[in-house]
C-alpha cells in the first residue's frame, strides 16, 4: 500500500482535476439534454441540477488551484483564489442540490405546483441555519473559520441534499417504469446509489477541523487508514452519478421520438377524418346543389303565376315529384283564423294501400296540430313530437328506431304573420329518415309555398275588390239616378202639387176678394197653412239629402238627431255613448262617420230585427273609434260579402267598408246568426287630432 500511498500524494491535484471535470461535465451534459417541455417532473427540476454540477466542479478546480499555488506552480494573485470564494462555491452547489431534490420530490406529491416555492424555502432555512450554526461554532471553538464553514456546509447541506435527491431519484424512477421505460429507470436507480455514496459516505471524511466528528472521523484519517485520499472516493462516486444521470436523461429524447410518433399517427388520422370529411362534404354540396336547383327551380314556378289553383294542383306537385327525398306531400289551410285546416292539395305515396292510408291518416293528423300550434313536428313512429329547437340546427334524425315505416315531418305555413296551414312531407316507405337538410329544404319550400299563396291571395282579393269596386260604382250611379228621380217624383207628388193648388188658391182668392172679403180671408188663412206644409215638406227632402246640424253644430249634434228619429219610427231603442276628449274633426270625416252610422243603422232597422243597439265613439290623440252594436239576429258576414248565383253583395257594408277605405282606416264586422252584429272602425288622426281625409 506505501507505493499506492505514495503515488496519490505525488499526484493529488490530478484527483481533483477529474473530480472538478466529473461533476462540471455531468452539469454541461445535463443543461444539453434538459428540456423545457416534458411530461417527466425531472425536466422541470433539472436546472439546478445542472448548476449544482457546474458550481461543484468549479469549486473543486479552485481549491486545485489553490494547491498549485501552494506548491509554487502557478504565480496566480492571491485576490483570486481567496478562500470566502471558493466556500460560496462550495455553499451554492450544495444549496441548489437541496433545491433540486425538495423540488422533485414535491412535484410528485403535488403534480408540480408550487413545488418550486416549497424547494426555495427549505433551502433557504438550511442555508440560514447553516450561517448561523457557523457563527456559532466559530464563536465557542478554536480552530479556522474557513474549515468549520467547509466542515458545515457538508454536514447540514450536501448530506441532506443528497439523502433527498437520492428520494426524488427512486420517486421518478417510478414515472420511468410506468410508462414503460424501466431500462432509464435502472439508470436513476445507478445515479440514486452514487450521490448517495458521494453525499452521505463521501462528506463524513471533511476536513480536520475543532468540529465534532470532524475532529476524529476526517479526510486525514481515512487517507491514513485506507491509503487512498477521500477525494478519489468522490471522483468515482461523481463519475458514475454523471454517466448515470446524462443516461437517464436520454429518456427526453425517447419522449421525444415517442411524441414524434404520435404526431405522426395523429396527423396520418386527421388527414384520414379530412379526408373522410371531404368525402362527407362533398356529398353534402351535392346535396345541397341538388337542393338548390330544386328551389330555384321552384322560385321560378311560384314566380311565373299568382293563380292559387295552378300553385296548388301544378306547381306543388311537380316540386315532389323532382325531389327523390320526399315521397308524398300534401298542403293543409284553415278557411278562417280559428278553423281546423282542410286539405287543399296532396300527392299519393307509390305504397301499398294499407301504408298509403296509414300514411294519409297520420300526415292529417300532424298537419293539424301544426296548423293549430304553428310549430314544427314530426312522426316518430309512434307518435306525434314537436321537432325540438336544437334538432332544426343540429342533425336532424330523430327517428332513429328499428325498420321505421313512416317518416313524415309538417311545417306550418303563414300568411300575414299568421298561421295560414301546414305544408306536410313524407318519406317514401323504405327510404332513410329526413336529414337536417331534408328538414331545411321543406322549410324553405313551405316559406316560398307561403309566399306565393300569399300573394295569389292579394292577387285575388284585388282582383275581387276591383271588381266590386266597378259594381260598386256602377251601383252608385244607379243609386244616384234613382235619388234624383226620387227628388224628383217627391217635388211632383208634394211640393209641386201643392205650389200648384196654393197657386189655384190665390187666383181664386183674389177673385173673391172684392165680392166676398171674409170668404177671401178664410181661403188665405187655409193657403198659409198649405204653405207651411209645402215648406216642412222641403225642409224634411233637404235635412235627408244633408243634415244641417253636422255642418251647423258637429257630428255628435247630427248623430242625435238622427238616432231620435230612428227611434220615433222604430221600437228599437239606441244607446248613444261617447268617451275621450270630444272635439270637432275635418267635415270629410265627420260626413264619412256620420253616414257610417247611419247605413248601420238603417240595416238594423231594415234587417236586424233589434229590440236595443248601440252607438260608441272614443276619441283619442291619434285615432277615432267608432262601434255599432246590436242584439238582433245577425248573419253569417262571408257569405253576405260574397255574391252568389241568387243574391248580390251586401252592398251597405260593402258602401261602410269603402268609405272606411277613403279614410285610411280598418272595418272589422263580426257577427253569427242569431247572435247579434258588431260594427268595429277605426280612423287614424294626423298630429293635429283631425284626420287624414
């Protein structure tokens, strides 16, 4: 042993050359393979290991040098190896030791959060209690201060930080094993023993120093028992931690040929969705195309007629029978408001005919619950069900059963912002279930189907008003004519008749006069009487043509007198009632009001067979009211607006609806056999409170 002996006291500085070189490649190796992103903890620690090997092996050359210049080989100033220096290296490189073993041991415990935070406390209060210990120990013992501080250091910070990397090796060599890479798990398990070997075994032999065990169990002593210098025990334990843990650390570059591999397997299936995707697309545009020109070829049938007759029984058809989705349809509509819906239109369904009628049943009975709730449904094969909100936007399958036989869906029709019916479609038996797209195509084609039938309704409605218009006119003149030759024969019959006989009378009376003056005198007081009925006569001709009290004193004045006359003819008694601020209008409108009222009531007189009616006026700032009402027997109110091969026009509401139409404003006749009539206008005021007219 004395020429071993010997040759490490003759080559000490090489030990700490190696051992400086050991532990500063192993930090140079590690900061290359470290790695920011990883699923590994030890990626997120690692730093402080690297630094705590650069430091250490930065520590160790310095204290060769500082033998170098010992011996008198370097000529170095003696500023740069001053010895504070090398034990804040020596302090640094064991303080982040203990940082990066709390900080993965805590990444495990806690999936690394905060991990960092716990690390930095605990050293920081080894370290403090360190300094402390060593201002103590200098303080109570004899001895250098550098060594105690050299001495310490090992004991409180490189032995416990090397007992907890050793922990947080074995923890992340549990990681390396459970994802299936147990051959990097052996190397942490090599670098496990080695900084144990090197932090706990290595440090016990520090340098001589007044510190018990130092003072006995020291790095003198173990070179005198063993032969060998204590710094080769921790050049070897160095050396196998640094190719230990540079081994383990290759598991980064596994991960990353492992994620590389995923990625690669991902993008191979993302590029195979894609591409199943674009099929999927594709098939969608063509549906969509073929959507498209069935609606375009639709738009330009419903655009080309306003014929309800050839919408219904030629364009409606013809649009199921281009789309091969749809196998059968039929168009429902209510007559009136509150009616149920009748058929209008349908097609047949090439299916048996027990499906056929089982089919025909179920779609008239969804299209009038759709024509009654105006909101979409559809027939699930047992039942009727509203078409949820989500299932319009989402995929539409709600019939996803066993076999299903009848895929029926109806969407409602309006018109003028009502609902007008229900336009109903059906799947051919042994087709697939309507598809969200199948459900969007019907929806626009039951939007145009009510688009058109809309506008062939105004376009009839037109066409009716001017006809009845032109009869109204052609009414007009004749009632005109017949009111002349009605003044006309009542001028003959009353007042010319009697001008005449008052005319006669004078002749005779001035005849008299000079023979038999009292006779004269009793013919003029009889001629003054006949004249004052001739003149009554007229005044009653002209107050029929045109009340003097509605330009004299205002409508609601004329209204009275006109309602107390109906009531000196009739046995109906008329109610007269006004609310809202009452004030003069236009004389337009009050002639329109006023005759209104008066056509109303000569139908009830002539017609309605009324014990009581009613006249109510409410004025407002910006409209006039006006409502007729009556208890007599009523009538059924289309059938009287609608001629018929027997009878004509009701031709006094038709005259109230007209002037109504003169003053901008609406007429709304509601009436039931046996159940009395209510006459509702409404007129609209300009900002002045007058009217329009």
């Amino acid at each position: 042993m004395s020429w071993i002996t010997s040759f490490f006291e003759q080559n000490f500085i090489v030990i700490y050359f190696f051992y400086g070189l050991a532990f500063f490649g192993m930090g140079i190796a590690i900061l290359l393979e470290a790695r920011r992103s990883s699923a590994f903890y030890l990626a997120e620690a690692v730093l402080a290991l690297a630094l705590f090997g650069i430091i250490h092996g930065l520590n160790e050359w310095f204290e060769m040098f500082q033998l170098l210049d010992q011996s008198g080989a370097t000529n170095i100033p003696a500023w740069l190896l001053w010895e504070p220096i090398r034990l804040l290296h020596l302090v640094t490189s064991f303080a982040l030791l203990v940082f990066f073993g709390v900080q993965l041991i805590f990444a495990h415990r806690d999936a690394g959060q905060k991990s960092w935070r716990i690390a930095t406390i605990v050293t920081a209060v080894l370290t403090v209690l360190w300094f402390v210990t060593w201002m103590l120990s200098s303080a109570m013992l004899d001895g250098s201060s550098a060594d105690l501080a050299d001495v310490l250091s090992r004991y409180m910070l490189a032995m416990p930080g090397a007992l907890l990397v050793g922990w947080a090796f074995i923890l992340e060599r549990r990681s390396f094993r459970a994802r299936g890479i147990p051959q990097f798990g052996h190397a942490l398990l090599i670098a496990a023993i080695a900084i144990l070997l090197y932090g706990v075994v290595g440090q016990i032999f520090t340098r001589p120093s007044a510190l018990f065990p130092s003072n006995v169990v020291n790095s003198t002593w173990f070179f005198e028992t063993f032969g060998v210098p204590v710094q080769l025990l921790r050049t070897c334990a160095a050396i196998l931690m640094a190719f230990a843990v540079t081994r383990a650390l290759r598991v980064f570059d596994v991960e990353s040929a492992r994620e590389l591999a995923d990625a690669r397997a991902e993008s191979l299936a993302a590029q195979r969705q894609t591409q199943e995707a674009t099929m999927a697309l594709n098939e969608e545009l063509q549906i969509l195309v073929t959507s498209l020109q069935s609606l375009n070829e639709l738009s330009r049938h419903l655009s080309a007629t306003l014929d309800q007759q050839v919408i219904l029984n030629e364009v409606f058809p013809g649009f199921i029978d281009d789309e091969p989705r749809i196998g059968a349809g039929m168009i429902m509509l209510k007559q009136k408001r509150d009616d149920s819906a009748d058929i209008v239109v349908k097609t047949n369904c090439p299916a048996p005919d027990h499906i056929r009628v089982e089919m025909e049943a179920v779609a008239f009975e969804l299209g009038q619950q759709v024509s009654q709730s105006g909101q979409p449904a559809y027939w699930d094969t047992h039942a009727i069900q509203p078409l949820p909100e989500s299932l319009r936007s989402a995929e539409f399958d709600p019939w996803q059963q066993p076999q299903p036989e009848l895929h029926i869906i109806g969407v409602p029709l309006k018109m003028h912002n009502t609902i007008a019916g229900c336009l109903v479609g059906c799947t051919a038996p042994g087709m697939d279930p309507f598809s969200r797209e199948d459900y969007s195509l019907v929806s626009t084609a039951a939007r145009q189907f009510s688009s058109a039938l809309q506008n062939a309704l105004l376009y009839g409605q037109a066409q009716r008003r001017d006809a009845l218009r032109g009869e109204l006119l052609r009414q007009i003149v004749t009632a005109q004519e017949n009111e002349r030759q009605r003044i006309a024969r009542e001028l003959h019959d009353g007042p010319g008749q009697t001008l005449t006989g008052l005319g006669l009378g004078l002749a005779a009376t001035e005849a008299r006069l000079q023979t038999d003056p009292a006779i004269a005198a009793q013919q003029l007081a009889e001629l003054r009487d006949l004249n004052a009925r001739t003149l009554q006569e007229l005044r009653d001709i002209i107050v029929d043509l045109r009340p003097s009290l509605l330009d004299d004193l205002g409508l609601i004045a004329a209204l009275r007198s006109q309602i107390q006359q109906v009531e000196q003819r009739t046995d109906t008694a008329i109610a007269l009632e006004i609310n809202g601020n009452r004030r003069r209008l236009s004389p337009q409108l009050e002639t329109i009001v006023f005759r209104i009222v008066q056509e109303s009531l000569s139908n009830i007189v002539k017609h309605a067979q009324a014990d009581t009616a009613g006249v109510k006026l409410s004025y407002s700032d910006t409209a006039l009211d006006v409502t007729i009402i009556d208890d007599g027997q009523g009538f059924d109110v289309s059938d009287q607006l609608a001629p018929t091969e027997h009878r004509r026009h009701g031709w006094g509401l038709l005259g109230i609806q007209e002037r109504v139409a003169l003053a901008a404003g609406s007429c709304t006749i509601e009436s039931h056999p046996g159940d009395g009539t209510c006459i509702f206008v409404h007129l609209p005021l300009d900002e002045t409170g007058t009217n329009y007219v």
